[in-house]
C-alpha cells in the first residue's frame, strides 16, 4: 500500500509500522481491524477505507499524538454505563 500524504510527503504501511516499532498484531489492535486486514492491506489485495486510511495518515504525520487519540477515544466509547 502506498500513499501520499496531503502535504505531499509519501509513505508506506510497513514504513509506519516500522516508525512505530509494531508488529501487524500490533497495528491491528490499534486500529481495531484483524491482522489479515493489515496483511491484505500491505499486500494490495484491499484499501483501508476512508476511516483508516485518515488514521494511518495521521500516524504517518504525528504518531504520539495520533495514538494517544486513539487510545483516548476507545476509553470514552467503550466505557461501561454508569448506574
């Protein structure tokens, strides 16, 4: 899977999970997608849709920050009921 960034900046999703020092296991529970998804995705047999194609180019531009979005986000969605 290559990409370009909108700012021009080009990228790969082996590059990012490089840069993030994660495995496939470990980009996938990111992104909550299976591990094949991300195989399919490296491999060319599928596109991330829009949703995770917007993470994966915010990760590529801003790492730290994209992944303590994510993690925060998960915490409020999935929190259980107050009663």
């Amino acid at each position: 899977m290559k990409n370009v960034l909108r700012g021009g900046a080009p990228f790969t999703l082996p590059q990012i999970r490089k840069q993030l020092g994660m495995s496939q296991d470990g980009l996938a529970t990111l992104l909550e997608v299976s591990t094949d998804t991300i195989q399919a995705w490296e491999n060319g047999r599928k596109k991330p849709s829009s949703t995770s194609r917007l993470l994966l180019e915010m990760l590529a531009a801003d790492q730290k920050n994209t992944i303590r979005l994510i993690k925060k986000s998960a915490g409020f969605f999935f929190q259980p009921n107050p009663k």
